[in-house]
C-alpha cells in the first residue's frame, strides 16, 4: 500500500472513531435522561398505584366488616317477613280490621223518600201532587264512640296477632336454620372423622401383609370406613330435606342455597325477666287487646236498650184550586218529624247482653290461660339453658381426656401392634362427643331463640 492511501485509510479510521465517541456519548446521556424520565415516571405510577391499591384493600375491610356485623341469617329473617304468605294474610287481616275501624264512629245515612199521587188527595186548600221525605236517625249518646273504640280494639288485636305470627316465623326461621348448621357440622365432623379412619387403613394393612396384625384389625377400620361413608350420605339427604324446609318459609325455590357462616357461641348472660314476657308478649298483648273490644261490645249490648231517635221533614206539594179563590190556596205543606225507637223486646236485648258477657268470660279465660302457658314455657326454657351450659362443661373435659387416651393408643399402636380395636372404639366415641357437644350447642341457642320468641326482643330489630 502506498503512503497516501495509507494516510487517507488513519484519517478516516480516525474521524470514524471520534464519531462512534461522540454517538456513544449523546446516546448515553439521551438513555440517562430516559431512565431519569422513565423512573420518575414508574414513581408517580407507582405512588398513584399503591394509593389505588391501598384504597381499595381498605374499601374491602370495611365491606367485610359489614358483611361481619349483618349476619346472613338476620337477612333470611328479613326475607322471610316479606316473602312468606301466611304471614302476608296476616297482615291483610289487620288491614281488613283497620277499615273497618274508619267506618265506625260515624252517623247512619239519612233517609230521602219521594211519593207521588196517582190519584190526587183534595184538601182544602188543593190537590196534595207529591210527597218528599228526608230523615236522619242518631244513636243513643256515647253509642258511636263505644262503636269506634271496638273496632279500634279489634284492629290493635289483629295487628298484635300479625305480630305474633311474625315473632313465631322467625322462631321457625332460626329453628330451621339451627338444623341446617347442626347438619352441617354433623357432616363436617364426619367427614374429618372418615379421613383419619381412611389413614388408618394403610398403616394396618401393612402392618397386616408384614404379619404384625391380625386380618380383623384391617376389616374393622374397612368396617368402620364403610359406616362413616353411608352415615355420610345420609347426612347429606337430611340436609336437602331441611334445605327445602328452610326455602318453603322464604316461599322461595326448595333448592337455593343456605349461607350459615356463623359459629354458636355461649353466652350465659341475660337482661329477659319473666314481667317483661307478660307485659311484652304480642300473644298476651292481642289478648288484652280482645279484651277491651269485648268490653266495649257489652256497653254496647247496654246500650241497644236505650232508643234512637231521628229527626226529619216532609214537604208536600199542592196544586192550586181553580174552582175558587181563598187564603192559602195553594200553599205547600212542611211537616217537621220526630221518631223515637222503641226496645220493648226486652228478652232480646237480656240476650245480646248475656252474650257479650260470655264471650269476655271466654278471652278473659285465654288470656289467663296463655299467661300460665308462656310462664311454663319461660321455665322449660331456662331449665334447657342451664342444663345446656352443665353439659357443655361436662363434654369438653370428657373430649379432652379422650383425646389424650387417643394420642396414647395412637402411640402404643404404632409400636407395639396392639389395642387396635380400642383405637377404633376410642376415636368413635371422640365422633360422638364432638357430635354430641354440637347438639348441646344447638339445644343451648334454640333455647336462647325461644326466650328471644317470649320477650319478642327480635320483633324490635325489625321495626
């Protein structure tokens, strides 16, 4: 290669040299001021994303704490006082009642009556042509206030009995409810039961195919296995039954799914008193209610022996006679009337009287009678809490010391080979403890639903 080539080939190997520099260095500052950019970007995304998240993570535990404090089965009492028929039918009654309340206290129609002459009556002073009536007849004094306050009294009666019927469908509605958890912790127990049977299975059918068990250890626990499985099944078709049963109160579909999310926890504690059932009770207060209508059904029974009394006005019209001419010819006839109704049928009104005085010897006797009902009730009640509470006791230290002799033939089974049988028998009568504390559990809150029926304390949540 000759010189000039040679210097021409240094000089642009040199000037491409400084302008790959001199791309490196614009290109780099240009990425450092895209990562500059690039992160302070990231870092205002991701400020506004963790303040998006941080919002919506507090959005959601305030949601679940909501979801917490309205317990699913307040919402199926809610639906069904709105859903169910019977109860509906209930408070139609009141309606009906309460009309007819608004139709009391008030005057019986006047009377308008017209006549008139096909054949003329000749007075003396004309022909009579026609005849026009109006009258109005007024009850004895204090007849239509008593009338109003029957009524008023039927229609407090009608809504207390709507009360009632409403107290005693959320008595149903808890009580069904109850079965369904206790059916549901039945099948749960039962199916954490099965799992530790079906781990037994393995072990001692190694054990057995290394001849250090007999056969009869791996038939028992396939026995038992089998006893668990269709228990199992069973459980599952009492669940649909009490499924439907709980719906038909909602009167909605047989098959809609139940929430029951709760735990049945034990409260011994209680403010209720028996006064304030017999004071606060929508039974006792419809009948104090049918009382005083029956009350004001006998004044007015006292009453229908005093007369009414009307008042009213004929006029009649006359023609004028032609045939001669006098005073008043002609002049129209106004007659002012006075009636007065006559009880003189005295067996009839000693009648009515005497019926109405039965009838408050009948309700006054079911009031009496529902009194001495709820007070047994109250007692069964307690009697059933307290003895709940006793046996709960007794079945907790009962389950914790059949847990520590389960833990010591666990052990001496694994390494002895023995006292398989009573492995089996002691972890079914840990099955039936822990089924057996779960119906104590359920008598312990269906006792407490009942005194929450008796005080009517839940009517007051819904209000």
């Amino acid at each position: 290669m000759n010189q000039p080539s040679y210097n021409l080939i240094y000089q642009l190997n040199k000037y491409t040299a400084l302008t790959i520099k001199l791309i490196q260095l614009v290109s780099f500052q240009l990425l450092s001021n895209i990562q500059t950019i690039e992160y302070q970007l990231k870092s205002v995304v991701n400020f506004r994303l963790r303040k998006n998240i941080f919002y919506i993570c507090g959005v959601w535990i305030l949601m679940g704490m909501g979801l917490r404090a309205q317990s699913p089965l307040n919402d199926y009492l809610m639906i069904a006082a709105e859903q169910n028929p019977a109860l509906k039918a209930k408070y139609n009654q009141y309606l009906v009642a309460l009309e007819n309340a608004n139709q009391q206290g008030v005057l019986p129609d006047p009377n308008l009556s017209f006549g008139y002459f096909i054949s003329p009556v000749e007075t003396r002073v004309g022909a009579q042509q026609l005849k026009l009536s109006i009258s109005q007849m007024f009850p004895w004094m204090g007849t239509l206030k008593t009338k109003e306050q029957a009524a008023t009294s039927i229609a407090k009666a009608r809504f207390e009995e709507f009360e009632e019927a409403k107290n005693l469908l959320f008595l149903n509605v808890k009580t069904k409810w109850l079965l369904l958890f206790e059916v549901q912790e039945e099948i749960r127990i039962t199916t954490e039961n099965l799992r530790i049977l079906r781990s037994y299975e393995p072990i001692t059918k190694t054990k057995y195919e290394s001849s250090l068990v007999s056969l009869t250890d791996l038939v028992r626990v396939q026995i038992t296995i089998e006893q668990s499985q269709t228990k199992l099944e069973l459980l599952e078709l009492k669940k649909a039954s009490l499924l439907g049963d709980f719906n038909t109160l909602l009167n909605r579909d047989l098959n809609t799914e139940v929430i029951i999310n709760e735990s049945l926890e034990i409260n011994s504690q209680h403010n209720a008193s028996l006064d304030s059932v017999l004071v606060n009770q929508p039974g006792i207060k419809a009948a104090q209610a049918n009382l005083e209508a029956v009350d004001s059904e006998v004044i007015l029974a006292q009453l229908k022996r005093k007369p009414n009394i009307g008042v009213g006005l004929d006029y009649v019209m006359v023609n004028k006679r032609k045939d001669m001419t006098m005073a008043d010819n002609g002049k129209d006839v106004l007659i002012p009337m006075l009636t007065v109704s006559l009880p003189i049928f005295g067996k009839k009104n000693q009648s009515v009287i005497k019926e109405a005085e039965l009838k408050k010897e009948v309700i006054a006797g079911q009031y009496y009678g529902l009194q001495n009902q709820l007070r047994n009730t109250w007692n069964t009640t307690e009697f059933d809490i307290q003895t709940a509470l006793k046996e709960l006791n007794q079945i907790d230290s009962e389950v914790n010391k059949t847990q520590t002799l389960l833990s010591i033939l666990i052990s001496e089974y694994t390494n002895d080979n023995r006292n398989f049988e009573d492995l089996l028998a002691t972890q079914q009568k840990l099955l039936q403890l822990q089924l057996t504390k779960i119906k104590s559990k359920i008598k312990h809150r269906e006792a407490l639903y009942k005194r929450e029926y008796l005080t009517g304390s839940t009517l007051n949540q819904f209000k």
